[in-house]
C-alpha cells in the first residue's frame, strides 16, 4: 500500500507562541536589533494556537513542542505558566522546553519551579557563542568552556530534564565535547547546527562537528533553522544539509521541526514541511513516520491527545 502524504502524522518539534499584547514581553522582537535571520518586521505580531492551526491545516499535526522563545528573562516561569494556559485553552503545546540558567545561584529555584508544570520536557539554556568563525569566546563565563556552566548542565539530570542545544556550526565541535561529560543527559541540537554559511570551507566546519556530536549516543538533531540570509528557503539551497544531517546522526535521532513563526521571514510553515515531505519522499514510509512525528514523541515523552 502507498501511504498519502496528506496522513502522514506530524509532531512539530520546535516552535513558537507569543502574545504581543500580554503581560509577557520579548526585547528581541520588538526592538528590530539583531535580525540575523532576516527582517523580523514580518514576525512582528501576536502568534497564538488559532493562528498556528491555520498555518498547519493542509497537514496531520498531531502534537507540537514549544521552545521558549527568548522571552524577558525575568519572566521564564511566568512563560512556562502562560504555555500551560494555552494547552487548557487550545490544546497545545503538548510538551514545553522552558529557559533556566544553569550557572545562577537561583537555579535550582527555578528548574524546580518549571517542574511543577506537567508539560514541561526540557530545558534550553545557550552558552555565549563568538560571532564569527574567525572570533572566540574561550574562557568567558557562560562559553561552552566556563567549568561552572558546564557542571550546571548536571541540574538537569537531577531534575530529569533534557536540554536542547543551540550554536552555530563553528562550535558544535566545541559542544560534544560538553555532551561527552554528559552521557546520561537526553540532548537535542536545534536547528540543524546553524549551517548558515555554505561556502565549501564553512560546510566541512559544520560536517566536522555534526560527526562530533552524532558519536554522543545521547544526542539527537532537530532539522529545522534552515535560513541562509540572502537566500530562499528551496532544497536547492538546503536540500543536501537535509539529506547530509539525516546521513550523519541516522533515521532513528533526527526529527523534524518548522521554528515558526521565526522561519517565517524565510517560507510559510505549509512550504517548509512540504519540502521536508518531498526531500524525504524515497525513504521507507516507517523512516519517515520516525523523522516527522515517533523520534519527537519519544525524545520528548509526549502522550498524544486521544
């Protein structure tokens, strides 16, 4: 039997919700500063589940996992509670990824606080990260080499809380090296290791460290992010990273994910899984059904709504 893609069953692994009139606040949007992706103006408006679910309705999504969404970081509970919400209220998400510093004398406080909330899956805590290849930031607190940070990534065993990974590609070597100290933490990279830079030089950087990390068998890759500033979102410009990172972490540890509604300076999220369904179209229909919803839900234990 040919299975429809139409059927085929969807968990968005990584996405975003955010009300711009609320009570909740976000610098980074409503600033304009560092649109590195791209020009944020088209993002910058209220983004809540009825929305979400129009963006979605050509496909099969059967659950969704928000990632915080750089939120004012005062206020990273208060987020976690507002998801909540939204989950009472419309359903998803069914699984939330919260911020906590890990390296603050308050953060056990507060991943205990993230815990009270049932949704609640992971963590996503970003190390500071040089702004190029050519810079570095070795030795600065916070950086993938401060030894408090990374000994605070233990809370998150303790709290039985997996981490989502976020850097560019030049540092994903220098982030399985963290993942190696951590064998028994459930890691995720997003967004595809950031291969924003796709020069020949910059791709075998990225190559090198996708290979780091996928030799931590604890450590799973999220296909998404693929933004290259100054081009469209086509799989003739991403296509080959899609097939390249489904080669080096296997069917089995990477998932599909739209971050929307950022991506969407990029392609609307009907086009980006579109592709990703077509990009995929040649694989065994259980590869696939592991790709875009099973390795999502087991990642991240989610019961799906009956």
């Amino acid at each position: 039997m040919i299975e429809n893609d139409a059927d085929l069953p969807i968990v968005d692994a990584h996405h975003h919700l955010w009300d711009l009139e609320g009570e909740l606040r976000y610098p980074w949007l409503v600033s304009g500063e560092h649109q590195w992706l791209g020009d944020y103006s088209r993002i910058r408006r209220t983004y809540l589940p009825p929305e979400f679910r129009r963006d979605t309705a050509l496909h099969n999504v059967i659950a969704t996992v928000h990632i915080e969404a750089e939120g004012d970081r005062s206020q990273q509970v208060a987020e976690t509670a507002w998801l909540t919400r939204m989950n009472a209220e419309h359903g998803m998400p069914n699984a939330i990824v919260a911020h906590a510093w890990i390296d603050t004398p308050n953060a056990e406080e507060i991943l205990a606080a993230h815990k009270q909330f049932p949704l609640v899956r992971g963590i996503r805590t970003k190390p500071v990260i040089a702004s190029g290849p050519g810079d570095s930031v070795r030795g600065q607190p916070r950086s993938l080499q401060d030894p408090k940070w990374r000994a605070g990534l233990s809370l998150l065993e303790k709290y039985d809380l997996s981490w989502d990974l976020r850097v560019p590609w030049y540092h994903l070597e220098e982030a399985a090296e963290v993942c190696r100290e951590h064998p028994g933490l459930r890691i995720v990279l997003n967004h595809t290791g950031y291969a924003l830079d796709r020069s020949k030089e910059q791709l075998a950087v990225w190559k090198r460290g996708m290979e780091a990390l996928a030799s931590c068998p604890n450590v799973w890759c999220k296909i998404s992010g693929l933004t290259v500033k100054n081009q469209p979102w086509t799989l003739q410009v991403n296509g080959a990273v899609i097939r390249e990172a489904i080669g080096i972490f296997g069917v089995d540890r990477c998932m599909f994910a739209s971050n929307h509604p950022v991506d969407g300076v990029k392609a609307s999220w009907d086009w980006i899984f579109t592709q990703f369904k077509y990009v995929t179209a040649g694989l065994p229909w259980e590869d696939r059904r592991k790709l875009f919803a099973e390795n999502a839900i087991a990642f991240y234990r989610i019961s799906i709504p009956g």
